[in-house]
C-alpha cells in the first residue's frame, strides 16, 4: 500500500510539472501594478490594487487569456509609488528591469504616472494609468494610454454645472500643490471658472504633506471666496483642507473637481465632510455596474471607490486588446488597443481621443458624475457628459 501511494504521489507530481509547463496550460502572465500604498493618496492605491484584482479574477475563472493557441493566467505585481514621481520611476524601473513586464497598470496622480512613462516608453512597455497633467500624452506617447478624462476636460462641464446649481455663488478660492503639476492644472480650473462667470479671487499653493491649512484658509476667506476647489489634490490633505475649513467658520461650497477620495475625505474630516461635493467616477445604482459592484461586494467590505472603477475597466480593456490582438507581443497589443474603438466597456463602448489636444489619441472618453456626501454617505448628485 505504501508503495502505491509513494507511486501515485510521483505520478501526481511528473503530470503538475508536464501539464503546468507545458503550452496551452496556463502560464502565468505578468501584469505590472503601480499605485500609492503609503501617505495621503494611499487610497487611490488600494483602489486600483482591488479593481485590477476583481478583473484578474474575473477573467482568470473563465479561462484566462486564450489568444495564439496558449491561455494565460493573469498575475499582478505591484510596487508602492508613495505618490511621488521618484517613487513612480523606482516602482517601474523594478517592474520593466527585474520583473521583465510589459503591461503596466496604474499609477494613480501626474507625479507618479509622470515617473513611470519616463521608464516605460523608451522600454516599450504598454501603460493604461491615469493623471490629470497635459505632459503625461504627447505625440511621442507611444506606448502609454489615460484611461480617465483629465482636468481640461471635465473642469469646464463641472464649472458650468456648479453655475446653474448654485446661481447666487460667484468667488472661487482654488487650493492646488505648489509643484510643476499644480501650476499646470491650476490655470485649467481659472479658465474653466471665469468662463463659466465666476470671480475666482484667490489661487493659493501648498507645499505637499502640509498638515495645517489655517492661514491658507483664512487668506482665502478674507477675500471673499464663497466657494473652495480643491482640484487634484491627494485624498488625505484633501480631508484636512474640508475639516479646518469648516472648524474655520467656513459656510459655502467645498468642491474637489478631480482625483475622487470621498472615502477617505469621511474619514480624515468626519462631519465636517457633510456637504462637501467631489467629481466622481461611477454610480453604484447603474444596472451597467452590477456585476462590478457583485464581484467587489464578494472581496471586500465597505463602499466601493470610484478609482476602483476605473481600474477594472483598464484591465478589462486591456484584456480585450489581448484578444482582439490574438497575441502578448507587446506591438501587436498596443495597436489593438488603438483599434479598439467601439469595444465594450462597463462605462459604454471605447471612445478614444485626444489626437487634437495632445497630439495622439490615447485619451479615453467618458461620462462622470458629481457626488456629494449626505448624513456620512456617498450619494449621486449629477450625471455629467466630459467635452471632447
């Protein structure tokens, strides 16, 4: 008896190795991760990590990714930007040079996309992630795509809705980081505000982990703002700015158009997040995100960030440039991606644009929403069409 056991255990053994190595049998394919795992944008990271991972889990319980005669089992490998453009560049470095990937998924926010595309486009490594600063696709981007609307393209619908929901409001504080990405994306949301008809009578800048805001907010308020943008600033200073405005005396609009954190935005300022407005990314009632919002809800607890959203969607896309490449080769994939105009997607069919603006048409268009927090919660306030 023993012998039959030690034999069938070697059988076992020889066909794990034979069928796992061999073609057509699952083999791994690595897709890179970068996202913010520590500091203030730590949120946006754990987002990210939760929505590529209910799409991987998605697609490897259905066979994985058939393409060429071979099915691939999609495995993830993630690195921690700290949300800095230093940490962006460290995380892709390792992932192209030690990792060997040639997909990448994320980061989240200008400075760290900004490090990661510096590595991978002269890697020819393909990028879906997102940031809000013009410099991320140029005619030379090649190789990386922004799978969110950026600044100039959902500010000016944002600033013109506020105009017809708030009609008696007219000056604008606007509060944005004091480095290269802030000074870029400020002038955005200045423009988008004065079209729209209002007085933007302050424009101050920070300098990033700041934790007290006082003086900033009191300069704002002394000259009269009735309503605060918080732009793309990281979740958790976002929070602290909500939470002294408000212990400030500070009554008006409190708008965040840009980098969605209303989860973290409660849990830094606590009521004094009550009322405050964000720039959002999905609708948890929308019968197109249901199977999304199931396959969260079998994961993990507790709401479901809208950057979440937006990553499952990146991977999904992603796998449909696999299958409509019919191959992994890094060429043939980015061209499939291109092509990939009218593809199914959970925000609707594919739209890609961008050519005018930046030079090249990898910029993927989009409906959003504004939401608003209400008794604590997350709540739909508007459903916004983003300009072309």
């Amino acid at each position: 008896m023993m012998r039959k056991s030690m034999l069938t255990m070697c059988v076992v053994a020889v066909l794990a190795i034979v069928l796992g190595t061999a073609p057509g049998w699952g083999e791994d394919l690595k897709i890179g991760a970068v996202g913010t795992l520590s500091g203030g944008g730590t949120e946006w990271g754990l987002a990210l990590q939760r929505g590529v991972t209910v799409a991987f889990d998605e697609i490897n319980a259905a066979g994985g990714v058939k393409v060429g005669g071979k099915s691939y089992t999609l495995k993830m490998i993630m690195y921690d930007d700290a949300y800095t453009a230093q940490g962006g560049t460290t995380a892709a470095t390792r992932l192209v040079n030690v990792d060997n990937v040639k997909f990448i998924i994320g980061p989240v926010g200008s400075p760290p996309v900004l490090g990661v595309v510096a590595v991978t486009n002269p890697a020819k490594v393909v990028v879906l992630a997102n940031g809000y600063s013009p410099k991320i696709l140029t005619p030379e981007s090649k190789y990386n795509f922004r799978i969110q609307i950026p600044t100039d393209y959902f500010a000016p619908a944002v600033a013109k809705w506020l105009r017809q929901t708030y009609p008696k409001v007219t000056r604008v504080g606007i509060i944005s980081p004091n480095d290269a990405v802030g000074q870029t994306l400020a002038p955005l949301h200045v423009q988008a505000y004065n079209a729209s008809k209002f007085d933007v009578v302050s424009d101050e800048k920070y300098d990033r982990g700041l934790k007290d805001f006082g003086p900033l907010l009191t300069r704002m308020m002394a000259k009269g703002a009735e309503l605060l943008e918080l732009d793309g600033n990281a979740p958790g200073e976002a929070g602290l700015m909500v939470k002294q405005a408000r212990q400030l005396g500070f009554k008006g609009v409190i708008i965040q158009t840009g980098g969605p954190g209303l989860e973290e935005i409660i849990r830094v300022a606590g009521p004094f997040a009550e009322g405050f407005l964000s720039y959002d990314l999905f609708d948890p009632s929308d019968p197109a995100v249901q199977g999304y919002v199931k396959g969260y809800r079998a994961k993990y607890e507790g709401p479901i960030p809208g950057i979440s959203v937006m990553y499952y969607n990146a991977a999904r896309i992603l796998h449909e440039a696999f299958k409509k490449a019919n191959s992994i080769d890094v060429e043939k994939v980015r061209e499939a991606l291109e092509k990939l105009e009218g593809a199914p997607t959970i925000f609707g069919p594919v739209r890609w644009t961008g050519k005018e603006r930046y030079g090249v048409n990898h910029q993927l268009l989009h409906s959003f929403f504004v939401s608003e927090i209400k008794d604590g919660k997350v709540t739909v306030k508007a459903r916004i069409e983003a300009g072309n």
